[in-house]
C-alpha cells in the first residue's frame, strides 16, 4: 500500500514538473509589520454583514492596502442554484483586472475544458469611492463547472494517475488549470490582466486593495449567507500592493489559507 502511494506521489508531481515557471524577482520591502485575522463558524447560515465589526476591529494590523474574506459552507439560495451543484461542482472564480481579456481567458482555459452549469458576473456597487476604497476592485465572474470526461481522461491517461480517484484527479487537474491561468494572465505580464481567487467546492474568496470588510461591502454580500467567514487584513510586507492578488487568504484547493505575520527569512529556510 505505502509502495501504491508513493509511486502515486511521484506521477503527481512529474504531472506538475512541465507547468510554466516564472522567476519572481526580490522587491524590497514597503514596510514592516502584521496581519489581522478574524474569523467564525456556525452551525446556521450567517450573512456576510457579521464579518464586518470584528473585521473594523483589526484595522491596527492592516494599512488599507490588502483585504479579504472567505466563506465556506455557502448558500445554494444566495448563489441561486441547486445545492446539488453547490456541492459537486467547483466554483471557479476569475477576478478581471482587465475584462477586456476575458473571451481571450475563456477560449483558453475554461470552455475546451470545463462543462459549465452556469456563470455571471458577481454584482458589485457602483461606486467604490463611496465605501472609501481608492483602487476599484476587479470584476469578478462565477463559473460553477466540472472538468469534460474526455479532458479529464486525457489528463489521467498522459499523467498515469489511474491509481487516484477520479474525483481527485479532477481535483489537481483544476489546480493545474489555475496554475496555467495565473502564469499567462498574471505572474508572467508587467500589466497584470487577470487571476484565479479561488476554485474550490462550496468555497469563495474575494479581496480588494483596502481592507477586509470592504469586500463584503463592495461586492454586495452583506445578506450573503454561509456557515463560516473569514476576514485578513494585511501590510504589504513583500512588495507594494497595487492590486488584490497579493492580499489573503490565498486559495489552496478546497481550502483557504491566512497566516499572521512575516516569514521573512523564506530563502534561508528554503536553501
């Protein structure tokens, strides 16, 4: 059994040894400091309103240049689709710095690949000046999908991942799709167009330049219901935060990740 994982383990990770990699040089530092972290659940539906106040509460730890918040354990209702589809199919969320890439990122990366229950755009205020935020946040579009049986088969049969579930293999193949979006339409462009905030099932993440409550305020989530909320506030302690896509909580898979504090000595560690 340990020999089947292992070996697992090492096609997964050969799966991911031809991905584009671009190296990040080193900024210096804005400024030093912390992050704010808050967060709930609950085992009833709660609307996004109430990360607001604990969110203001830690205003000390952040600078209004990096905001964000996740839910977990969403609505079908607020979402408007079936809970069925809430839970089987990952919801893909695309923040478009500049919309005038998205039919160019679609034919990419999302129509040859993905069955699509339904997309539209997250509904936002008019006015961002008017919640105080100075950047206008990016456009935000839901794509609720599942990966084509065909591609997905493809994917396993290159890769020789028979040994993992399907459901996994669809899993990574997702993570792998974002991998390649991001670095076309983000890490690899000096005028950044486009990235993935998160792309897991019943899970969301959205972030602005300002702070974390800001989000639930601009893209109209305060009676949005979910069972658990999160909310970061950040320094930019690595590079100066023009746009959200360095703001937590960063997305893993199913998951979403914030840490407080500042892992500076990340090369030595590393090396």
């Amino acid at each position: 059994m340990k020999t089947n994982q292992t070996d697992t383990i090492q096609k997964l990770l050969a799966s991911r040894a031809g991905l584009p990699h671009i190296k990040t040089p080193i900024a210096k530092c804005d400024e030093e400091g912390g992050c704010g972290v808050t967060g709930f659940m609950c085992s009833i539906p709660v609307a996004g309103r109430h990360i607001y106040e604990p969110s203001v509460q830690m205003h000390n730890r952040g600078n209004g240049k990096g905001g964000g918040i996740a839910a977990v354990g969403l609505s079908a209702e607020s979402l408007g689709i079936p809970q069925d589809i809430l839970e089987d199919h990952y919801l893909l969320q695309v923040a478009y710095i500049d919309s005038s890439c998205k039919e160019e990122l679609e034919k990419r990366f999302i129509t040859p690949h993905f069955n699509i229950f339904a997309s539209g755009m997250i509904p936002t205020i008019s006015d961002h000046t008017a919640i105080g935020l100075e950047v206008k946040p990016p456009d935000v579009c839901r794509y609720f999908v599942r990966v084509k049986p065909a591609v997905l088969a493809a994917f396993i049969t290159e890769h020789r991942l028979e040994t993992l579930s399907e459901r996994k293999a669809e899993d990574e193949f997702v993570s792998q799709n974002t991998y390649r979006l991001n670095q076309a339409f983000y890490a690899s462009l000096g005028e950044k167009q486009a990235f993935v905030l998160s792309h897991g099932r019943n899970i969301m993440i959205l972030k602005v330049v300002g702070y974390a409550e800001q989000a639930t305020q601009y893209y109209c989530l305060e009676d949005f219901k979910a069972h658990g909320w999160i909310a970061h506030q950040r320094y930019p302690t690595r590079g100066r935060l023009w746009h959200p896509g360095g703001a937590h909580p960063f997305s893993g898979m199913h998951e979403a990740l914030v840490h407080n504090g500042d892992f500076a000595n990340y090369h030595a560690v590393s090396e």
